[in-house]
C-alpha cells in the first residue's frame, strides 16, 4: 500500500480515550512516537500493539479499509464515539455481563454476510430475520444498540451507522471489563438484508478443523480463531444444554466436574460461567483452564487438545500481554470483515428496521 493511502488511514492523533496513559501522540513520516506518563512498563507492550495496529493498516489492510477509517466521524459527528462509551459505561455500572453479550453480538453479525448490522434487524410477520435462528435466539444486549442510536440520531441524524455502533460498543465494554483498549476504524454502512438462510455459525461441538475452515472463509486463520473464541468466552455463560458432551468426559476436570453437574440440576436449563477463574474479566485466564482439563464447552477444551491450535493456547497461557494483543488485534481485523463501505447500504435511522420500512 502506497504511503499516500496510508496517510488517509492513519489519523494525526490517537484518542486518549483508547490509548490509557498516552500524554502525546506524534505522527510525521509514519513515524510513531508514544510517550507514556503513567505505568509504564505495564501498559508498554500494550502501546506498541496499539501501535502495530496502526501499521497493520498500512500495510496489511484489506481493500475495504481504503473507506474505513481511524476518526471516521471526526468532522460529520465529533461525539460519536464518546456517546456510544457513555451508554456502554452507564450500563456495564449496572450489569458487567453486558461485555459478553456485546462480544456475542458483533461476532454474530460480522460471520454472516459481514459487519453490516444485518443481525439487529426485526423479524415481521411472513418475513423472518437473522433474529429467527436458533444461534441467534439468545443473543442480547440490542437495547444499548437502541440508546446509543437514539442519542446518535439526536446528536447527527442519519450519519453514524447501525453496524459501526456495535463496533464500537463492543470495543468499549472489552475495556471496562480489564480488557485490551483499542481503537477501530470506521466508515461502516449498513446491510439491505437479513434471512435466516444466511446464517451459519459454528456451534459449541464443531470440530477444530471445521471451525478453521468457518473462520478461513472469512479471511481468518486459526490464530485469529483460537483467539476470538476463547477470548470471546472469558466472560460470559453458557446454558447447561449445550455442555452435556463435557459432562461425559471422563478427561474432565473431577471437580470441576461435580460442580458443574450440581449446578445444571436446577429446573430450566440453568446456565454456567464459561470461565470459571474470571468470568467477568477479558483475559488469558480460559487457556489456561483448557490446558487442565477444565473447558467448559467442547470447542473450547479441542482448541487445547488439537495439533493445530493447541500450541496457541499454551502460549495465551502463559503471556496475558501476548493475548492482549492478539485480541485487539483479533477484534479490529474481524470488524472489517465484508464490510459495507462508500454508498452501498445504508445509514439505518432506527437499526431494528430498513430505511425502507420492509
């Protein structure tokens, strides 16, 4: 990528609000200079992959990027990304658990059709949704999608799209809960259509080899899977349902085992934390709960016992500061998946529904 393309990707500051501890940020000649005032040694490794990130852009972007990018809603909504942290903020005070559903939510959307808002859409009588499908059927967390387009609308109608919201939103619930922070370009436009028959996502026994494949047609290895899955899967529950196949796994960890038995004979299909070291907290800790027999779910404990991935979890295992950046990393290249850019789609003004009322 020509360094004139680059300069119209990479903007002239960071914001301070995803470089935590960042006092000035200088950019001449793609030249990064990041002079850290506070913690410094505890955040360095996160500074340059926040930097890395950056020249991931230049370099390594795909073609979609040459529309997305870093302050994309500088001039046009100056407030945009500081509306949508003040929702996502006022609502994990009230309930951290909103981190996982958010994670859910934009992985959910960007690996059917790509990140275009498609999911958020509301099936209507004779004419079903992506809500409509079984994989979809618990995700949650759309009412801070509402708030935040609500206050959006209010503030610069019709300009920040449905589909960079949930970028956005998730990026900020992974740093409240002791997450990496980030930035994410944006430019997104949103999709035209929403059908059931779009929707296929790996379910919780999928073969490693499989889910490599699923996350290869998206153009992502499986680095980028084992880190998405199980950083996705350090917060959050799972219903007992779908882990019957661990709980017959005589490999299981015995006690956590007896646990988790105990717990899933409550009436209803109670559900249990995927992470049980830190359930509320983005971080390295499921791996190395897989490394000893103590996965919850089944895609998740393969990921350690598969010649293909299992290296990857030792290696999140024993370096947090190493999944850190995989993670951001991870996070900024699924959001550009097949993205809608320029003037294709939309700007929904409600992001439940089409412009067009259908």
């Amino acid at each position: 990528m020509k360094h004139s393309l680059c300069q119209r990707l990479v903007p002239k500051f960071i914001y301070k609000y995803a470089c935590y501890g960042v006092s000035e940020y200088h950019h001449q000649n793609l030249e990064v200079t990041f002079i850290v005032e506070r913690q410094r040694r505890a955040h360095h490794f996160e500074m340059r992959s926040i930097t890395a990130l950056f020249f991931l852009f230049c370099f390594l972007a795909p073609s979609a990027l040459a529309q997305l990018r870093f302050g994309f809603y500088g001039r046009s909504c100056p407030r945009a990304e500081s509306i949508v942290a003040n929702v996502v903020a006022n609502r994990f005070r009230r309930d951290r658990s909103i981190t996982a559903a958010l994670l859910r939510m934009q992985f959910h959307d960007c690996f059917v059709r790509g990140c275009d808002a498609s999911l958020l859409i509301d099936p209507r009588p004779g004419r079903p949704s992506e809500k409509s499908t079984g994989p979809n059927a618990s995700v949650r967390g759309y009412e801070i999608i509402d708030e935040a387009k609500r206050l959006l609308e209010a503030a610069c109608p019709r300009t920040v799209s449905c589909s960079d919201i949930v970028t956005l939103a998730t990026r900020d619930s992974v740093a409240l809960a002791g997450g990496p922070r980030f930035s994410v370009p944006t430019g997104r436009r949103d999709g035209l259509r929403s059908s059931p028959n779009d929707v296929n996502l790996p379910g919780p026994t999928i073969p490693v080899a499989a889910s490599i494949q699923l996350f290869a047609a998206q153009g992502m290895n499986a680095n980028d899977m084992v880190t998405l899955i199980g950083g996705g899967h350090s917060v959050g529950v799972v219903h007992c349902s779908l882990i019957q196949d661990r709980l017959a796994d005589p490999a299981m960890d015995r006690s956590l085992n007896a646990r988790l038995r105990n717990a899933c004979r409550a009436p209803n299909d109670p559900s249990v934390f995927l992470d049980q070291r830190t359930p509320f907290i983005v971080d390295n800790a499921i791996y190395g709960e897989i490394r000893r027999q103590r996965g919850v779910m089944r895609i998740d404990q393969n990921m350690g016992l598969d010649r293909s991935t299992r290296g990857i979890v030792s290696s999140f295992a024993q370096n947090n500061a190493l999944f850190r950046k995989r993670f951001a990393e991870a996070m900024v290249k699924m959001g550009t998946i097949k993205v809608l850019t320029g003037r294709s789609g939309e700007i929904r003004r409600n992001c439940r529904v089409f412009n067009n009322g259908r």
